[in-house]
C-alpha cells in the first residue's frame, strides 16, 4: 500500500507518497490537471490510498481518484494541529506529514457529503447567503433613515420598507432617496433570486418520504426541512444521539483542566447550518404549539432565554434523529406530552412555488 499526502492550491498541488515504512518514494508539484495527477499515481503502481484537507476545492478530486479507485480520504483541516502549529510550514513539508498521518492512521477523517447532494446543499447554503445579504440591505435603510432621526412604523415589514412608496412622505435629499433606492432594487433583486432557488430545490426534494418526515415535526418548515436533511446525509455516520447534538452545536463544550470545570457555551465546533435551522425551528414552536410554550417558560424560570430555546431546539432535534434514523413518522409527542395541534401528514403539497414567482 502506497500513501499519498496532496496539498491542494487553486491551480497546482503537492503530492508526497510514502511506502508502508514511511520512506518517500516520489514527491512533485503538479498542475491542477485530470491526466497529470492521474498519470503520477499510475506511475507507481500498486494500490494507493491518499488524502486531501476539507479545503473548498475538494469536490473535483474526490471525484477524479474515486472514478479510478483510488481510495480518498478527507481530513478535517481544523484539526490538524501537526500542520497548522507546525514551526516549518511549505507545501513539501504539509504533503509529507499528511502522508505521514495518514500511514499511522492518524488522520482526523471529515465527512464526505453524497455527490448527489452536493449541489442542493450548496444551494441552500447560497439561499442563507442571499437572505444574510437582503437583511444588510435593510439594515443599510435604516442607518441612512436614522441620520436623519426618521423611523419606520414598526408594524411595517420589510417588503414595506423595501418599496418605493416608503420614501413619498419622507423629507430626504435627492442623494439619499438615490442610496434608498439602489437598496431597494438590490432587495427586489435578491427576493426573486431566492424564489428562483426555492423552485429550482422543490421538485427534487419535497417528493423525498424523509422530508415528508421532518415536515410532520413542529417547527420545522419547507426551508428548515431541506437544510436539516441536506446538512445531515444520514443519520449513520454518527455513533449515537449525543455525537449529532454535538455535530449541531446544541450542547456546550468543555475545557476541563484539574479542578477546573469550564462549560464552553456557543461553541463553534460542528455545523453552523444545523444550528440555524433547529434554533429557528424551536421558535416558530414557541409560537405555535401551547405544550411546548409551557415546556419553554418552564425552562425560562431557572435559565438563560437563549439555554431555554436551545432545550426546545435539542428536543426538535431528538425527534428528527430518531425519524431518519428509523424512517418512521412523528407520534406527535413532545417531552412526553401529546400535542394538540398535529400537523398536517403531507406538507407542503408536492408542486412548484413558481405561482409565487408570478405574483
């Protein structure tokens, strides 16, 4: 067995490959190219195992070694202390000591998403891009509002504020009504951007049975249900139910020393999306079911409103699990109390949100 440490550049890499004793049999700097990097692992012979860092060009040479069975791993950059502490830091030195890592078995292994679902993850992530722009565009509003003392009624909503008969009342100069209104096309812009992305993710993920599952959990919506599903891939690559709250940042961390007890709240080991998605899922269940409200104020009374919230998320995402885990679908009980307003069984409807475009 061959080991092969690459580290990956935008438009060249470096590849050292070691023997089962460790001894480098060839390194060179290559081109970002198909035949040449396939040519210098087929130069070897032998069978060839190799691995790359979780940097954001990976997909393409995944694909690329696995077509030709050489076998990839991924390591999780974050992790790899020997390299990023390391006092000699080249391309040579990175690419030996992952060869070196990866022949000890010591690398620590990220996860390598589906190929089928790479590209609906990765538009969902661009959706919460595009809402995090949008929000700045009306944060933008209301800072040029504010110079001049000026407030919007705060009934209003943003798609109100957004359009053009906001600003007929207000006394504003011509620059700032032209700033307001460069705002305002980029909002509109942006709105029709996302339900461009919504109809694009419809039809291949709303027809899915898992979620169909995630949609009967309360709380959790269209949005919520594709990101969870997505940002998940399989409930079988986590060892039990805590390693997945760990992986959705709904538990603290900790950095114990000694006598020295520390709880590391907000930490930012895990996935930021799943995070997102069972914090807003926890609120809109707040709001909507009495039972869980109950569950919520009860928590309220000894805790900190952001712990009281993620205990509602962390239940949400106990009932997600185990639906995945089993393919089973929701009994409607949360915390050991029946629910009294059930969802529905099929929601949304299986069809396209392109009507919400025309409008």
């Amino acid at each position: 067995m061959y080991y092969s440490g690459i580290d990956l550049h935008k438009n060249m890499c470096m590849i050292t490959t070691l023997n089962e004793a460790g001894v480098i049999l060839k390194q060179a700097k290559l081109p970002n190219d198909d035949y040449t990097i396939l040519n210098y692992f087929f130069s070897l012979g032998n069978e060839h195992k190799a691995v790359v860092e979780s940097t954001i060009n990976w997909y393409w040479l995944s694909d690329l070694l696995l077509d030709h069975q050489i076998d990839l791993v991924l390591a999780h950059a974050k992790h790899l202390r020997a390299i990023s502490c390391a006092k000699v830091k080249t391309d040579k030195y990175d690419s030996h000591t992952l060869a070196q890592l990866l022949r000890m078995n010591l690398i620590p292994i990220a996860h390598q998403i589906n190929p089928n679902l790479r590209g609906p993850r990765d538009l969902m992530r661009s959706r919460l891009r595009l809402v995090c722009k949008k929000t700045s565009c009306l944060n933008s509003i209301h800072r040029i509002l504010e110079k001049f003392n000026l407030s919007s009624d705060e009934k209003q909503s943003s798609r109100d504020l957004s359009s053009p008969a906001f600003l007929n009342h207000l006394n504003l100069n011509p620059e700032y009504h032209f700033q307001i209104n460069i705002l305002q096309e980029q909002i509109t812009l942006i709105e029709k951007q996302i339900l461009n992305l919504e109809k694009t993710l419809h039809p291949l993920l709303i027809p899915d049975p898992q979620i169909q599952r995630l949609l009967q959990i309360p709380g959790i919506g269209k949005i919520s249900a594709f990101t969870i599903y997505l940002e998940i891939d399989g409930t079988d690559r986590f060892n039990d139910i805590k390693n997945f709250f760990s992986y959705c940042r709904l538990v603290p961390g900790a950095d114990n020393s000694n006598r020295k007890l520390k709880h590391k709240s907000g930490n930012k080991e895990g996935n930021r999306y799943l995070k997102i998605a069972f914090t807003e899922a926890a609120h809109h269940a707040i709001q909507h079911y009495p039972e869980i409200k109950q569950f919520y104020k009860n928590k309220l009374r000894k805790k900190h409103i952001s712990i009281a919230r993620n205990l509602v998320a962390k239940e949400l995402a106990k009932s997600c699990y185990y639906l995945l885990k089993n393919k089973s679908d929701y009994n409607n009980i949360f915390k050991g109390v029946l629910l009294s307003k059930p969802k529905a069984q099929s929601w949304p409807r299986l069809t396209s949100p392109a009507e919400a475009l025309e409008n």
